[in-house]
C-alpha cells in the first residue's frame, strides 16, 4: 500500500482550508438602493430620483423639471445640482434635456459629509434655485442618500399613513390638463346666494310707436342688435292718404291748382305795383296776397297727397317721410312691424333697450335678503359655466329689495346695478348668483376645481411627492365664487386643483398601471 507523500498531503490540506475559509467568508452587501427628493420653488416644481451618493463615484439624477406655469416639462435651459456644505460648493450641470422635462445630471460629490442640496433652474432670463433637503456623502459601504426632505412653505402637514397613494407618473401629469398648489388657511367672506336673471335698468327699455297712421318705409330698416346713438333715425313713416281717392284724381286737383295760383300771384303783384302810385288800396292787395298763401299752401299739400300716395302704393321712397329717432342710445331689441306695413297711430314699431348698466334681479331667500345691504361684491355663473365672473363693488351696487315675497317661489327680490354691457351679459340670461357680504369663516381654502367627487364622497388629491398621491376624504362647510373652504386637509399640504379627476381614474386601473418608468 502507498502513502500519499507530506507534499501531497500539505496541498489537500490548504485545500481544505481555502475551502473551509469562503464557506465562512460573508456574503457581499446587496447594492444599495437609490432615493428621491420632491421640492418646489415660486415657477418650478423638481422631482429628482439619484442613484446612492458615494465620495469619487457618479450617482445619476433624472431630473423632473415642471414649469408650474402652464404645468409643463421644462424643454430646453440648465438644471445644476448644487451640494453646500458650510461656505464650499460642487456644482454638476446638465445643459440638454434627455426627454421633454427630464435632465439627467451626474453627481460626483469629492468628499463623504452631510450636504444642503440645492437644485438650480436657468431658462431664457429665468434663473431659480430650489432648496431639496439634507443629503449625505457616503463610502462604498456605507452609500449616502436623503436625511431630510425639504419644508414646504406653509409648514408640514401630518401625513396619514392609512391614505391610500395612488401613482401619477410625470409623463401622465404633462399630458393632461394638471396644476397643483399649496392647500391655505384663509377666510372665506360671507355669501348669499340663489337664481337670477339679467334684466334691462330702469328707464332702459322703450317701445316705438307710429305717431300717426302710416306706412313703414322699406329703408332704413333696423335689425335685432343694431346699436343706436341717442338721436337716431330707426323708421321712416310715409303718412296715409285716403285710399278712397285714386292717383289720377290727386294728380287733377294737384294741376289744376297750379293755374289758379299762378293767376292769384301775377294778381297780387299787380296790386302791389298800383298801390306804389295810390291807384289801389293797400286792402285790396292784401286781400291778394293771402289768396296767393291760401293757394300755395293748398297745391302743396295736393303735392305731398301725390307723392305719398305714389310712395305707399308704387313701394317708391317719400320726400315727405317722417323719421321716427331713437330717444336715448342703446339697442334694438326687437322689430315689431315689417317693411311697407300700414299701421295705424300708436302701433308698436320696435323695442330698444339701453345696453349699459345691466340689472341683474336675485331671488334671495328672506332670511339671507337683508345680509345684502352690505354687499362687496358679486360672482356671476352662467348655468354649465365652470367659472364664475367676479363683479368687484366698484362695478355692482344693491338698487332695491322686494318689500314682499314672491307668492310662487317664497323668496325675496333684490335688484343689483351692474356696470356692464347687454353685449357680455344678454338680457334675459339665467344666472347663479353669489353676493359677497359682510362675515366669514376661517379655515383651509381651496380652488374648488380641487374636489372630486368619489362615488358620493368628497375627495381631494394631496402630492406626497412627484408622482404620489393620497387620497383624502373632505367636508365642504363654506363655498363662494372659485374657492371653497374645507376640512380633512391640512394648510400646508400640496394638493392637486386641476386634473384631480384623472390621479382617480389612475387610482382605479391601479391594478394593471406601471410602477415606474424607463429613463
């Protein structure tokens, strides 16, 4: 039998101990997962997610860059991130976008350390730096990420850990209608609030009537919204002439007066040259001259009998039309007769209204009717409308209050003055009216386009951070004009008020939307 030789036996046995030793040696770190930081400024809105921060390695920031005005990725400028510690700085800029609001800059920190970490947004002459946090500088053991997330202005809210959150991805939010804003403590003034109706002022609605029977010439010819000045020819009326009497019996009288006062001036021009030389009395040519008056006036008036007549049965125009003139400046609300029509002597012809001011009548509930003497102001919606118009007290003063309750509705009547114009605001249009008065209460206020309406509950969308939001169920206790003021949310918390209703219908398709996205 042969022995293995101390050679051969010295190399198992290092063997075995090699072996042994990585058995025992640990297992590697697992790598170290990266972070994100949500901040915002007064015009931009960063969103950044980074690789673990190690001294001398890079660590990526895809950079979301949102342009709160308008809601939209920054597509062209600088983004830097900026690392502060005491009165030293590292700067890392990216100057091109790797996608339409998505800048990826490389962090290469020099030392381990905590860090203020500054993010740095330049664009045209816009040049805006962001604070994002505490950050820490770590080693390869021990890689670095946030410590701290940055304050929002308004103070922080409590979260909820039992809010659902729901995931908006960036590239969604910028696709659709979105804005989000700072939830804040405020007073909401005091309202009174019910239907109305858009009404001309006193005094600013007339109707035009025919002095005199006639016929409605075709020109001028007025049209529903035509504007007048004060002063204005809207008709012209070709007075009647008896249909009894035919155009060549007009004609006859109309010549044969003609000869007749021929005759009666060379007459009395005769006379006037007699009693020059006293071969005639001063009476007697007297007597001629008002026979010559007398007749002219009656050829005249044949005259005009003729060219009417021919007018009102021929459709010709008339010199002896009469203007009927608008009698203060406005507009033409409604024609009432027709072109050529004969009417008679007070036949209604047209309305016109006075465009500017307006009255908008209210019908308040008695209760609330008196509140509205100390009226500030007041918000207009037209039925369907999303938002509502203000009319500052400047523009809008309360006329009148009913003395007594509408039988029918049992509410109260209040007229407002409003310095607008029949062009903006139609007379006859329905309206919901809001009067600002005196009181208010105090409380978180938002934009009401923040609330949504969830199978019959009142919710609102709070960002948690760029793409996160929780669920938050709201009770509404006041609301005038844009604003509503609510309870279930913190001032302070930054909530979604346009676009609300899509981070639901992404909170409903949870189950098959991304977790995450590619950069």
């Amino acid at each position: 039998m042969r022995y293995p030789t101390r050679a051969v036996l010295a190399t198992a046995v290092a063997a075995f101990a090699a072996l042994a030793a990585c058995r025992r040696a640990p297992a590697p770190p697992e790598e170290a997962e990266g972070w994100a930081v949500t901040a915002w400024g007064e015009a931009h809105e960063i969103f950044a997610e980074v690789d673990p921060l190690v001294a001398g390695r890079p660590a990526v920031s895809n950079t979301h860059v949102t342009v709160l005005s308008g809601f939209s990725p920054l597509r062209a400028g600088t983004v830097t991130a900026l690392l502060r510690q005491g009165g030293r700085e590292q700067a890392f800029a990216e100057r091109l976008p790797k996608r339409d609001g998505i800048f990826r800059v490389a962090l290469q920190p020099d030392r381990e350390g905590d860090y203020d970490l500054v993010f740095r947004v330049e664009h045209g002459s816009v040049r805006e730096e962001i604070p994002a946090g505490r950050v820490r500088v770590g080693s390869p053991t021990s890689p670095g990420g946030v410590l701290a997330a940055p304050a929002p202005p308004n103070g922080a809210p409590e979260g909820d850990d039992k809010a659902v959150v729901v995931t908006f991805l960036k590239e969604q939010q910028w696709r659709t209608p979105f804005v989000t804003a700072w939830a804040r403590e405020g007073t909401l003034p005091g309202r009174v609030a019910g239907p109305g109706r858009v009404r001309p002022a006193a005094g600013g609605e007339t109707t035009l009537t025919a002095p005199m029977a006639a016929v409605v010439e075709a020109r001028p010819w007025p049209h529903a919204g035509l504007g007048l000045a004060a002063g204005a020819t809207v008709f012209r009326l070709v007075p009647l002439v008896a249909e009894t009497r035919s155009l060549p019996e007009l004609e006859s009288e109309a010549r044969g007066l003609e000869p007749q006062a021929a005759v009666a001036r060379a007459r009395a021009e005769r006379l006037a040259g007699l009693v020059r030389v006293e071969a005639a009395s001063p009476a007697e040519a007297e007597r001629a001259r008002s026979e010559v008056e007398g007749l002219e006036a009656r050829l005249q008036a044949a005259r005009k009998d003729l060219d009417t007549a021919r007018a009102t049965r021929t459709g010709a125009a008339s010199e002896g039309a009469l203007p009927v003139r608008a009698p203060f400046a406005g507009r033409v609300a409604e024609i009432l007769a027709s072109p050529g029509q004969a009417v008679e002597a007070g036949a209604p012809l047209a309305r016109l209204v006075r465009s500017r001011p307006v009255w908008v009548e209210l019908a308040a509930r008695p209760e609330d009717a008196a509140r509205l003497r100390s009226l500030t102001g007041l918000y207009l919606r037209r039925p369907g409308g999303t938002e509502p118009v203000l009319v500052p007290a400047t523009d809008a003063r309360l006329v009148s209050l009913a003395p007594e309750l509408d039988p029918r509705t049992a509410t109260r009547s209040a007229l407002f003055e409003l310095d607008r114009d029949a062009e903006d605001w139609p007379f006859g249009t329905a309206l919901e009216v809001e009067a600002i008065v005196a009181g208010g209460e105090k409380g978180t206020l938002l934009p009401a386009s923040a609330l949504v309406d969830d199978g019959g509950t009142v919710v609102v969308y709070e960002q948690r951070s760029g793409e996160a939001f929780a669920r938050r169920e709201v009770r509404v206790s006041s609301r005038l004009g844009p604003d509503v003021l609510v309870t279930g949310v913190p001032s302070g918390a930054r909530v979604v008020t346009r676009g609300a209703d899509a981070v639901r219908r992404a909170s409903l398709l949870s189950s098959g939307a991304p977790e995450g996205h590619v950069h």
